[in-house]
C-alpha cells in the first residue's frame, strides 16, 4: 500500500476542528519529512501545548520558525500567544506588536493584544483597528476577532454602549452550530438516572493509591481557573489544566458501548460498562498524568475542564476518591464574561443570550442532580466570596482538597504556571473585586438573557454579590 504523505493544510484542518493529538501527529510527520516547514512547526507547537505540553519547547519551536521567516506575522502573533500564556507578557505584547507591524491586516494579532494589555486611552492601536473593521476587507473569521477586540478595548474604556456594539456584532459573526436538542436530551436523560438512583449501583474502578484527583467545575468564566491557579501554588499539586483525559475516556467507553449494539446516551452508557473498563481506564489518566509531571512529587492533581460538570458520573466510576470542586458566580456576570470572550472552537451556545441562558440554568439543574445522586465530596466555592475575602476560602478550599495550609496561595498571581488564551492576563493580576457587579453596567442590553435564566425572580436565587 502506498503511504500517502499528510500535507500541513490537513494538520491545520484538524487543529481548527479541536483534534489537537491528529494536528499535533501529522504536523511531526511532515517534520521529520521537512523540518524547516513553517507552518508544520507552527502546528506542532500549538497543538502539542494546547494538549497540555511544555510551553518552553513550543516557545522554542516557534522561535526557531521565526528565524526560518522572521518576516510572516502570523508565525509572530503565534508567539505571542505561547509567551502571554506562560506569563511573560512584556514579551508577548512585543511579539503581537511585531506581527501588525508586519501585517497591518493581522486581526488575531490585534485581538491577541487587546486580551493581554489594559487600555486607558483611544489610542493609535485602537484607532488602527477601527480602520480595519471599517475597511471591509476581512473575512468573517478576521471581523470576529476585530469586534472582539474592540469590545474589550471599550470595555476597559468604560465605553460600554460602544463595547456592547461590538460584543453583539462579534457574537452574531462567530455563531456556530449547537445542538440545544440534545443537551436537553441528556439533561432529561441525567434527571431519570438520578430520580432512579442509579449511578450508585454501577461498578467502579477498584480503589487505588497515589495523588488524589481533583476537578474544579463549573460554567466557563465562573473562576475555576482562579481556583486552580491557587491551588497550583501549593507545592503538592501539579495543576494539569484543561485536560482531555475524561472526555477522551468518554468517547472510548461510547465508541465501545455502541460496538456492542447498545444505543445509550453519556449517563444510560455507563450501566453498559464493566468494572475493568473503568479501572483499565483510570490507569491511563494517570499513567498521562505522571508522563506529563516527570518526575516531581505531588500529593494532588487538578483538572480544571469546566464542561466536566456533565462528567461527574463518570468520574465517580473512575476515581471514587475524587473531590469536586464546584463554582459559583453571579449568572449575569457569569454570562457577560462570556459574551465578551471569542471562544475559537466548541461552546456553541456561548455566542447567543438565549442559548446561553439556557446552558446556565442546565448547568446548575446538573450540579443539583449529581449532588442528590452521587458520593463524591462537592464543594461549592463562591467566586464573589473568594474574591472578596480571599484567606478563609482558600483555607476552606485547601482543606476539601486534603491540603495543609500554604501561604503561597494566597497570591496566585505569582504563579508561572501556563494557562489558556483567555485567561492570560487576568491570572497575573491580584485578586480583586473589580468584575463584580459588572452585569449592570449592561442590564439594558441582556434582556433576552434575563428571559432565558428565569428572570430575575431566579438569578436572585442564586449565589449574588456579597455585602461591600
């Protein structure tokens, strides 16, 4: 049989489709063919630190790409994303700079600045990405992270008619596909296994030794990575990110369960596994883990995927010593941090107020119902709370993880861990309270949310700001 030679466009193709591991597999393949390729170097490095590697390595690779051709933008704004991400933001803005300098047309470039940098002022830059957006010679990819940029920009400016303008057009620009049926499937699907008090007859993996694993989950936005970033100061803990571990083990269990005949959604399935499997299946996270860790000690380690608050039936088969912690955070404020942020891929619901009222509500239906129907230890965390008073929380939080108590956590704007695109800049900065309360500021423009969580009526059930 002939070998067929992948090209970069079909790495590419993959990495824009969130297969980060077949990008990463097919990017080292036409390396080892060519290892000057730009754009297979670029691939490589981004996938393999997007699937949680060492961003030193991808920084180094794509240096490397940058002497290859120091004069292409896009392999600059490349690098700005690795360097914001591993907190040398300096640097970053630098290389962001760089790349527009180079091409003026580089929207990613200007929505990758605009993330990591407080505006003060209307100034050059934000003048130069009103000319782009008013040109009419982006594609609509490139418009969403013009408009995405500019709300931000405006945000910080205290513009906010002129930053909900944006918000609202980059949100009508980026929509894609969502399947609300089916969430609502599974929710009805999760509400009858545990009306049925199911999940605590199925089988689970045998009880194991070693770190303990622990997953902070919520609605994205709602400080899970805030929280890991605290726990990540704690010298027992290797913070792993967002990993894909459960979800790829979800996929392998449905792909199986679905060889068998049965037809099962993600909770019914989990009645069609055999103990082994689960087992089988927890020795791979960590066997993961550990090959990403090295050699270091830890006691704990965290998964800070928030979409694993759909996952916690299955987590409770894998690892029955797992703790939960679950996030808090005021739904309007919640929600508009979304509404602010373009999420690149997945997220569906996440660029329409109604969808997203909706996913909110379910979200919180969810954790309800795995509280009532589950043994796993779930600790709910208000981000209201821990951002105002940040000692007794992290104190609280340390001790649910099983934790002594470490000063460093108090300043977790101290770490250098790496984190994701949208936190880059917010995880350097202290804790503060300054995002509380921000949904008023906006009350006149999220009417369609309000409807879609229940009203207010609803929202003022829920966990509100704190006393000042």
């Amino acid at each position: 049989m002939q070998h067929v030679v992948p090209s970069v466009q079909e790495a590419w193709a993959r990495f824009n489709q969130g297969d980060l591991q077949a990008a990463a597999q097919l990017s080292r393949q036409l390396l080892a063919r060519n290892p000057n390729e730009v754009p297979a170097l670029i691939c490589a490095a981004v996938s393999e630190w997007e699937l949680g590697g060492d961003v030193g390595r991808a920084i180094t690779d794509v240096e490397r790409a940058i002497g290859l051709a120091p004069t292409q933008g896009w392999v600059w704004h490349n690098l700005g994303t690795l360097l914001a991400s591993a907190g040398r933001l300096e640097e970053a803005r630098a290389a962001y700079l760089k790349a527009i300098e180079l091409n003026p047309r580089d929207a990613q470039a200007f929505y990758g600045l605009s993330q990591n940098m407080r505006f003060t002022e209307e100034s050059a830059l934000v003048r130069q990405m009103l000319d782009l957006y008013a040109s009419g010679e982006l594609e609509k990819r490139q418009q969403e992270f013009i408009c995405f940029g500019l709300a931000k920009v405006y945000a910080d400016l205290g513009r906010d008619q002129r930053a909900m303008h944006f918000c609202i057009e980059g949100n009508w620009l980026a929509r894609r596909p969502y399947d609300a049926e089916a969430a609502r499937a599974n929710l009805a699907e999760l509400r009858a296994m545990a009306e049925a008090d199911a999940f605590r007859r199925l089988p689970a993996a045998k009880p194991r030794a070693g770190a303990r694993p622990v997953f902070v989950v919520g609605m994205p936005r709602s400080g899970t990575t805030l929280v890991e970033t605290i726990l990540s100061r704690h010298p027992e803990v290797f913070a792993g990110g967002e990993m894909k571990h459960i979800p790829d083990v979800e996929q392998a269990l449905a792909a199986w369960v679905g060889q068998q005949g049965v037809a099962a959604g993600p909770y019914e399935m989990l009645r069609h596994v055999p103990a082994p499997f689960f087992t089988r299946n927890a020795e791979a996270v960590m066997a993961r883990v550990r090959r990403v860790v090295g050699e270091t000690p830890f006691s704990v380690f965290t998964d800070k995927l928030p979409e694993n608050t759909q996952r916690l039936g299955l987590i409770s088969r894998l690892f029955p010593d797992a703790r939960i912690i679950s996030m808090q955070r005021h739904p309007l404020d919640c929600c508009l941090s979304i509404l602010f942020l373009h999420f690149q891929r997945g997220n569906g619901y996440a660029f329409q107020q109604t969808l997203l009222g909706e996913r909110y509500r379910q979200v919180a239906e969810t954790m309800a119902l795995w509280k009532q129907s589950l043994d796993l230890p779930i600790l709910d965390v208000s981000y209201e709370r821990l951002v105002s008073d940040p000692e007794p929380e992290i104190r609280r939080i340390l001790a649910f993880a099983g934790l002594d108590w470490h000063p460093d956590c108090l300043t977790p704007e101290q770490s250098r861990r790496t984190v994701g695109t949208a936190n880059q800049f917010q995880v350097r900065q202290p804790i503060n309270r300054s995002s509380i309360g921000r949904w008023r500021r906006y009350e006149e423009w999220l009417q369609p949310l309000i409807d879609a969580l229940g009203g207010m009526a609803w929202i003022e059930t829920q966990q509100g700001e704190p006393p000042a």
